[in-house]
C-alpha cells in the first residue's frame, strides 16, 4: 500500500556566503521543496540545561530525489535533522528518519 504524500517539506541544504567583511559564513538555504509522507515515531518532552525542551522523531516517505544526511527538513513549522537517508531495495522512494530537538 502507497502511503499518501501528503506534508509539504522543505529540504534546507547548507551554503557558504561572504559576509560584509568577506569572510566566509555557512547559511541554511532552500533547496527543494516536495511532498511527502510524515508519521512521528516518538515524542518527549525534557527539562534540560536549565529550559524545557521537546524531542521527537519522524519517519518520512517521499520520491526519488538528492537528499542526504548533510540536509535538513522543515515541515509543520519545525526543522529536522535528517539522521538517515535509504532507499530500500531500490525501491522508487525514499525512507528517511529525520528528529526535531528545540
């Protein structure tokens, strides 16, 4: 069964700029923008280094494109570390475990 593609997502991908003195800085830029299948895998919430935070995991479905663990997700207003990019048996999709810690 096909999952539906329903999320759009954002895929950030790191660029490096000059700043107004020259000097070379790291910035997050858009790169793609697609459709996909989110589902969280896991949720908490912790107190840590003296503030609450919340910690989740997702699992994300989508087609075929340039997407690797150096990138980074935005989707419902949060962004996520991609930690895993595979594409099962040569399937025609990818699988990718991404987690959101603020």
């Amino acid at each position: 069964m096909r999952h539906l593609y329903d999320t759009d997502v954002t895929i950030q991908r790191k660029t490096l700029t000059r700043d107004a003195n020259g000097q070379p800085v790291e910035t997050w830029a858009d790169y793609l923008t697609i459709r996909a299948f989110v589902a969280q895998v896991s949720g908490e919430k912790r107190f840590q280094s003296g503030k609450d935070g919340h910690f989740s995991t997702h699992l994300m479905k989508c087609n075929v494109y340039d997407i690797t663990e150096s990138d980074r997700a935005v989707f419902s207003e949060n962004t996520h570390e991609i930690m895993n990019v595979n594409q099962p048996n040569g399937a025609d999709f990818l699988q990718i475990d991404v987690r959101r810690a603020e």
